[in-house]
C-alpha cells in the first residue's frame, strides 16, 4: 500500500510541522510550554548541541 502524503511522516519536511519551533533557546521552549496541558512538545533546534532536541511538558 503505498501511502498518501498525510501518511508519510518520514518523508515530511520537519520545518512545515507546528511542532517544530526553528532555533529556539531553551529557556524560550519552557516558556512556551508553561501553561500547557503534560505531554505537550515541541522539537526545536539547538545551535549548542548541533541537533534536535525535543522538549515535553
């Protein structure tokens, strides 16, 4: 079964996710996070660690 563009996660672009935040400090990620319901993330990228890094409530 081939699947649909909605369904192929892999091959999504990460930046076209709400999820991903873009070069976000940390302190800026727990900000915006603050208030949330638990389980609430976000994926942002760290210029310090060079990756992706994911913050949850």
């Amino acid at each position: 079964m081939t699947p649909t563009p909605q369904q192929d996660y892999v091959n999504t672009e990460v930046s076209l996710q709400p999820w991903y935040m873009g070069d976000l400090e940390r302190a800026e990620s727990e900000a915006k996070l603050r208030g949330t319901p638990n389980g609430t993330f976000l994926v942002r990228y760290s210029k310090n660690r060079h990756s992706y890094v994911i913050s949850i409530r």
